[in-house]
C-alpha cells in the first residue's frame, strides 16, 4: 500500500460487501476486490468458530464428529444469523488492511425482492459484527452499474443475476427498477439436481463440493461437442454402504440441469410478457446484460437465447459484477446515493 492510500485508510475506509450464498466478496474503496471467500463457517458444539470461507467449505458434508459446518446464508438472506454475525466480522478483518480512524461507509448488496424482516437480519448481523453507516444496495442494480450500463437514460436494460441462491432479474431506466422479479433457484439448484439425479439413476451419493465440480467440470446447458465423452464421477453407493464410480456422459447429465434452467428462463419470459411492446423492441435491440456465478455454466448464454428469444450479453466478471457495481457506488457516492433501499 503506497503511503497515500495508507494515510487515507487511517482515516477512513469504506467498503461494499457482496454477501451471497456461495461467495461472499469486499470491495475496498481505491482498492477494488480485496476478498472472495465461500459463505461457510464451521462450529465446534460450544459455538465457537473453528474455520471460515474456503477451510470451512470443504467440511460441508463430511464434518467431523463434535462439529458443524454450514452455509449461514440460503435463498440469497441470513439463516443463520449468529454464525453469519462471526463469518462476516472475520471477513471483514481479513479485509481490512487498516482500521480507520472515522467509521467505514459500508454499502451491502441484498436480494431485490427482501422482505423488511429479512432487510432487518442483515443490517442487525452488520451491526452486531460491528459495522456502522450501512447502505443497503439491491444485487441486480448493482450488476447494472457494474456493466457500467447507462441506466440513468430513459431507456430501459435488462439484466440477469444468476447467484448461488437467486436468480434476479431486472429491466431499469432513469436510476430504477421499470420492473423486476426474482426466483429461489440458481447455482444451489443445480448442484442438488446434480446429487438428484445421480442417487435415482445409480444409487450414488455424493457430497455438495462435489456436485459442483462435477458441475463446472460437465455440466452444461446447451450440447457441445464433448456432450458423449464418458466422464467418471465416484461416491458412496447409498444401497451397500461401499464406494461406486460410474461412468456418465455430459449430454444425459444435461437432463438432470434442465428444471432449474426452465425454472430461470422462466421468470426472464414471464417479465418480459409484462412490458410494453415499445420496451420489449428497446430491450431487444440491446440484448439482455448476464452476470452472476452461475452465469459462467457452459452453454447457458445458448440456453437462455433459445429459450427467450433475445439476444444475452455476458459480462467480461460476472463472478465479480455485483460487487464491482457497489464499489462504483462508493467511488460515485453523491450520483448513487438516491438508489439504496434503507
């Protein structure tokens, strides 16, 4: 850190915190994207932490006896709120390169469609892990400004926030929503579908970690030309107890993806049908912004193309969008602050 940028953070840092299901990200004011760790703790039974992020997520479904790993957050709110009050004040910690003198501006990325009691949750969590002047900022305005898209313009743009537990979708003019809607299915939901699948088809139990690398590794929405590589995946057989590998192809374990893609390509369709004819021409001749984790499945730019009859635009860290929108927020304070939902 040069010494400017330390004399500063003596005096103030602020900061803009992605807490997602799967990934919680922070984005220092100067700095950009200083952490992306897992959203998982792991618990001995007085309560007290033994891991965080990345150590704790690889416990998640094997957890040694006398402990408890989880994912204090589902469906894109806290479940649990004293283990993601600890998650975040460690993350925070691991953050911060320096404690300023004045409190942190903080501006925390949340579902569009949070309930009041759900907002509640997470500014209590923020507060209790000590966290002051709290800006809550909706996920997918957020993807807007990260996509830098000109959404002060009366023009309308639509974008899609495919999370670990949400997806969001949202059509914003003149710095708001024109329309927008959510559904409780994402990157969670494939995996499970995953794990589904291969305990009815071969009676093979394997772990959540798993199922996401089987899922990065070959899942796919859309056939490519590996579709009928034979891929080895190994777990427990659930009828002896014994370890099973089974041999599957990318192109059947497409079939297990496809009710959480319907699922998502659903909500976009159904939001759509709800605008005007002269906003659905403006959106198309745009196309719709992608982002999110689960924006990075093989093929599903395709899928939601085909299945919506638009053209999609993925953006060039779609990991990285929603956050990155938040950090603008921060470095652009004055032209933001109207759209925070607090």
């Amino acid at each position: 850190m040069s010494a400017i940028k330390l004399l500063k953070s003596l005096v103030k840092q602020d900061f803009a915190m992605d807490l997602g299901t799967a990934n919680t990200l922070i984005y220092l004011q100067g700095e950009g994207v200083v952490l992306n760790e897992p959203t998982a703790i792991c618990l001995n039974q007085e309560g007290d932490a033994v891991a965080f992020g990345a150590e704790a997520k690889e416990y998640l479904g094997r957890t040694p006896s006398g402990l408890k790993a989880l994912r204090p957050m589902k469906d894109g709110v806290i479940e649990d709120f004293d283990a993601m009050t600890l998650l975040i004040k460690h993350l925070l910690s691991k953050a911060q390169q320096a404690k300023g003198i004045l409190p942190p501006r903080t501006i925390i990325c949340v579902p569009s469609n949070i309930t009041q009691v759900e907002k509640k949750a997470v500014l209590d969590a923020a507060r209790e892990a000590g966290i002051k002047n709290i800006f809550l900022l909706e996920e997918v305005m957020a993807a807007a400004i990260g996509t830098r898209l000109p959404i002060e313009e009366t023009t309308p743009h639509m974008v899609v926030d495919i999370g670990g537990g949400t997806t969001e979708v949202a059509i914003v003019a003149e710095m708001a929503y024109v329309a927008n809607d959510a559904a409780k299915v994402a990157g969670d939901e494939l995996d499970e579908a995953i794990r589904e699948w291969l305990l009815q088809r071969y009676g093979l139990e394997i772990g959540p970690n798993h199922a996401e690398k089987v899922k990065w590794e070959r899942g796919s929405a859309w056939s490519f030309s590996w579709d009928q590589v034979p891929y080895e995946i190994s777990g427990k057989d659930v009828a002896t107890g014994q370890p099973l590998t089974v041999k599957i192809r990318p192109a059947e374990l497409r079939e297990a993806l496809m009710e959480p893609l319907e699922a998502m390509s659903s909500v976009i369709v159904n939001l759509l049908n709800e605008q005007s004819r002269s906003d659905i021409k403006k959106i198309s001749e745009n196309g719709v912004t992608l982002v999110g984790g689960g924006a990075l499945l093989k093929g599903i730019q395709k899928f939601l193309e085909n299945s919506c009859g638009l053209k999609f635009n993925l953006a060039p860290n779609p990991f990285y969008t929603v956050v990155e929108g938040a950090g603008r927020c921060l470095e652009d304070f004055k032209k933001y602050q109207s759209i925070f939902i607090n």
